[in-house]
C-alpha cells in the first residue's frame, strides 16, 4: 500500500542512527549521532550505556548477534581503514575481525551467530583486494568469498538463512543470483523478521522512498515517501539512513535543526 510517511519520534527523539534490535526484540544497539560511538540498551530505553570509546571511533550499522551476547560492527583506528569489529554486549575491548589496507563494512550475522557476512568498503580502490562479499567463521577465522558478489555492497543475511540480498538476490541453496530490485539505486535493505520480504529504500525522482520486495513474487511496492519526514541526515556518507523496528515501522533520522540568518551590529573598540 503506498502512503506517505506519517512520522513520530522514537524515545522522544534520539539522535542516532544504524538502530538494530535484538532477535528477541528485548533490546537494541545503535550508534550515536553525530560522534557515532556504540551504545546498547533495552528496547524501552532504560539501561542505555556506551561501549566503544577512542581511539576507536566512526562506528556504523551495529548488529546484534543471534543469541545476544555479541555485537558486531564497523569502526575506525586512527590512520586505517574502516574494519569489522566484535565486542560482547556487557563492554570490554572490541575485537578486530579484519584487517589490512583494504576497508570492510556491514557485518551481517548468520542464523546461527557462528560466521559473519561483510562487503567491501565501497570507497576503496579496487586494487588494495578483493571485492566479493565474505563470510568470516569466527571460529576457524576461515574466509569464504560467495561467487559472483565483485562490485555488490550493502548485504544482508536472511534470519531464515536462505538468502542473502545485496542489490542482487543470491540463493544460498542454489548458489545462484537473481535480479530483485530491477533498476533501483538501493540502500539499507532489511529483511523482515519472517524472511518473506526486503525493505530497502531509492530514489524516485528528486525524492526518497522506502520500497518493499518480496522474492516470491519480485514485485515492488513503494510503502511510503520520505520525504514527509522532513529532511533526513545523511548519517554514513551521502545516503540517508533507514532502517526497520521490530513492529515494521520504517526508522529514519531527521533533521530537526534549523537555519537563520542574522544581522549583527558590532561596536569596534
């Protein structure tokens, strides 16, 4: 069904963005705007604390894991490109999961919390290593590289396991790809919670909206127009962050500050 948004503040307006819930729906992980450091807490707002600190900085679209012990997450050191990181939900240090001159971003955990799915940052030259999106088994440290994924970024593991959608649908019994989003310039795709459907959103003209797809039909239905939230902050780079609560409210970060200009009259001494 297509309507325009009709927005209300989450938790009264929090400036954050990259916001995941647990599986469980009990608690949730994001990164503060506009110094994006980890925070987690419980789905109602209370308990709130932080857990990355510097030198560590810049972290991106957190992700908890399946059982709710761990997060994963992008991040920066000094001098270095952006990385996958791991750090248990109670603090402590985070632990790097790559590393080297090429950047990675969008860790994704699979059903069964035991690997990681990641793409390369986008914004590296292709020359510093592969491009294919990776699996990572955290316990053998094994990296399997999925075929046919150079140039595809962005991925995201169905919560059933299927399938992996990143631009592209990849089947994973299959090992096949299959066109999903036609044409659409897309960004922050989300599964929903049953596997059925991916939420993503795209331009449509001048404007932003949020689209919905389902593979068993590939049909897109546009759900709901951006732009009647008011302007959005480009809260990663040059696209505006979506993302999905576990009701199947669209999340989105406003801009809520505003612009003035002013005369002053000064007095030199």
């Amino acid at each position: 069904m297509r309507s325009p948004a009709r927005s209300r503040c989450f938790w009264g307006g929090i400036s954050a963005s990259g916001l995941t819930f647990s599986k469980d729906g009990k608690h949730l992980v994001f990164a503060s705007y506009p110094d994006n450091e980890l925070w987690y807490g419980n789905s109602d707002g209370s308990g709130l604390r932080q857990l990355t600190f510097p030198p560590i900085h810049g972290v991106m679209i957190p992700r908890i894991s399946p059982d709710g012990s761990r997060i994963s997450f992008t991040a920066n050191m000094p001098g270095k490109p952006p990385q996958i990181y791991v750090i248990s939900v109670d603090g402590g240090d985070p632990e790097a999961i790559t590393s080297g001159s090429q950047g990675s971003e969008d860790p994704i955990w699979s059903p069964s919390g035991d690997a990681l799915l990641h793409g390369p940052w986008p914004l590296d030259d292709a020359t510093k290593g592969p491009t294919a999106l990776q699996i990572v088994n955290l316990k053998t440290r094994v990296v399997t590289a999925i075929p046919g994924s150079s140039g595809l970024f962005s991925p995201k593991w169905s919560p059933d396991g299927r399938y992996l959608v990143a631009l592209k649908l990849y089947d994973m019994n299959l090992h096949t790809w299959q066109d999903l989003t036609g044409d659409h310039r897309v960004a922050y795709p989300e599964w929903t919670p049953d596997s059925k459907c991916v939420v993503f959103n795209a331009e449509k003209g001048a404007a932003r909206w949020e689209y919905r797809v389902c593979p068993a039909d590939r049909k897109i239905q546009p759900i709901a127009d951006m732009a009647a939230s008011g302007k959005l902050v480009e809260a990663f780079g040059s696209w505006e962050w979506t993302g999905l609560a576990p009701d199947g409210s669209i999340l989105a970060l406003r801009d809520a500050s505003t612009q003035e200009i002013y005369a002053l009259d000064v007095k030199w001494p």
